[in-house]
C-alpha cells in the first residue's frame, strides 16, 4: 500500500483511539498501578500515557480542517470565529461546574478570601486549572492556540511558517517545565515568576499537534503504512530512551504516526459503536474529575485501581444517559 487518501466520515479508528486516550487520561488521574510502576516499568508507563492529551490535540485539528475544507474560503473566518466562541463557552462552563470543587479546595487548605480569588483567576486565566478541574486547562489551550491560529491565517502565512511557529512553542513550552526550567540556566527571578503564574509551559505545547492535525486532513493523504509504522517503531525507541529534548521531541512523530495509521485502518464498522465511543471519550475526559472526587474525597475510596475502575464505570453508564437525551436537552450538545 502506498499513499492513503482520507475518507471523509471515515473515522472509527480516531474514535477508538480517542476513547482509549480518555481511559488513558482517567489513569493519569487516578494512578492504578501505583504500587506496581518501579524503575524501568515507571519509565516506560510514563512515556506511554503522555501521549493522551497530544492525541486529542491532534484529532481537534484534524476535525478542525475537515470542517473548513467544506467552507467557502469567504466563510473560513466566520468557521473559524464560531470555533474559538464554542471553545470559550465550554470552558466558561465546565469552569463554573467544577467551581464548588475549587471552593471546596480552598476551604480544606484554609485559604483567605482574597488569597482563594487571586488563585482562582491565575488558574482560570494562566493555568486552566483549578482544584480537581485539571483536564480544562486543554480547553484552555485550545482557546489560545486557535486564536493565534486564526491571527496567522488571516495574514496569510504558510503552512510551513505556522509549522516552524510550532515548534518553536514546542521548544519553549520544554524548557518551561521541570526539570529544564530549574537547569537551564534562567535567572532566578524568571524561574520564580514562571512557577509564580503559568506554572509551565504545558499551554504552549498543544499547538504544534494542532497543526500536524490540520496537516494530515488539509492534505488528504498520510503517507504509507510502511513510513508511519517504522516512524511509530522509531519514535517509541526516542521517546522511551529518555534522553532530554530527544525523548520530548519524539512524541511528535510518535503521536504523528499512530494518528496517520489510525487514519488508515477502518477498525470499526458499525457506526453506532463508533459514535458511543466518541461521545464516550469525551464524557470521561471532562466528568471523570468530578467522578473521582467524590469517590476519593466523599466516599473516602483511596485505592487507585479502585477509584480507577469505579471512575470508568460511572462515567461509561453517564455516557449512555448523554446519548439518550442529548437531543431533548441542547445544554448537553454544548457540553459534550
């Protein structure tokens, strides 16, 4: 097989891999092998679940410039306005959903009024994050990497310029974590004021998946089975290596690879069950937090494997309960 060209509506594979991905992230959450993960084995798991939320990245992308390729070039501005607007709706709502946690977190760390409220605006604006609303800080990325997006394509750069852009944020964003940002020689004022506001540079890092996303489907090819899976081969050799920058850099042609080769296999067939697990993924994506409170903090459940199994449970029967009413309740089309 040489060159794939891409079937529009033909993803059951992104959704497999999606809904995989969101388990992955429940995982991440919930640490279910704690015990288990020593030496070699937490290398080679860690290397293994950072690849979820670039993942998700890339599939935005993807659908982004799928949806665009069917406007009229007049009417792009207009996709793309209403994009960013439902983005920032999202996250203005899952922020106030996921409010009486973050005031629940303030009152158990005895934090004043007025420190809770500068907390609160740094995580909503800087982090996207507050008290156990951690996977919203992708909403915020995404809010930030299409604005800036949409800045570059009503100027006109090419592709190749947003691509190096990219990787420039990439490199940044590597640099603004740990353990870089405490080695790499930056002044002491400058590793304080990063810690002190954003925290790292995670906000940066989606951009550069976005755009291989908008890559593969403006493309409408992605190469061949052979080039993507020895990329994938390769790329988990870098990434599990470990060796700084490298390690980092190689989750871009691993992410890369096992998106072009989701494209090209059709794993599933039944439409139904494909749709399920899309609106699955993204159910345990953003209800999964609010899940695990309660079976950590109300239920007092502390075993990982526990509230990890118990987390999936609920939020896959949620799932149903979504898809069974989402038309009767517009609300929930807007959440999920």
């Amino acid at each position: 097989m040489s060159e794939n060209k891409i079937v529009i509506n033909s993803f059951s594979s992104l959704d497999l891999l999606k809904f995989a991905m969101a388990i992955v992230v429940v995982a991440i959450h919930t640490a279910p092998f704690e015990d288990l993960l020593v030496g070699r084995l937490r290398t080679y798991y860690d290397s293994t679940v950072i690849i979820a939320v670039p993942f998700f990245f890339m599939c935005s992308g993807f659908l982004f410039q799928i949806r665009l390729d069917k406007y009229k070039e007049t009417e792009k501005t207009i996709l793309f306005k209403r994009y960013i607007y439902k983005l920032i709706k999202m996250y203005v709502i899952w922020t106030v959903i996921y409010l009486p946690l973050t005031i629940y977190g303030f009152y158990i760390s005895n934090t004043g009024l007025r420190d809770s409220v500068f907390y609160f605006l740094r995580g909503v604006f800087l982090r996207g994050e507050n008290y156990y609303s951690w996977p919203l800080w992708y909403l915020l990325s995404m809010i930030l990497c299409m604005t800036f997006l949409f800045f570059l394509y009503k100027r006109g750069f090419s592709y190749k310029f947003i691509l190096r852009i990219s990787l420039v944020f990439y490199f940044v964003s590597i640099c603004l974590n740990s353990p870089y940002i405490d080695n790499i020689g930056f002044s002491p004022f400058f590793v304080n004021l990063v810690k002190a506001s954003v925290g790292s540079g995670r906000l940066l890092s989606g951009l550069i998946f976005i755009v291989l996303g908008i890559y593969v489907a403006y493309n409408k090819n992605n190469g061949s089975v052979f080039f993507s899976s020895l990329l994938f081969v390769l790329s988990c050799v870098a990434n599990y290596s470990r060796i700084p920058f490298l390690s980092e850099f190689s989750l871009i042609s691993l992410v890369y690879a096992l998106f072009c080769l989701a494209v090209i296999f059709p794993i599933i067939n039944n439409t139904e069950v494909s749709y399920w697990m899309r609106k699955a993924s993204t159910v345990l994506f953003f209800v999964h937090m609010y899940v695990v409170f309660i079976i950590r903090e109300l239920l007092w459940v502390k075993d990982g494997l526990a509230v990890f199994i118990m987390t999936l449970i609920v939020c896959l029967f949620f799932s149903f309960y979504i898809i069974k009413y989402q038309e009767k309740y517009k609300a929930l089309q807007l959440l999920f």
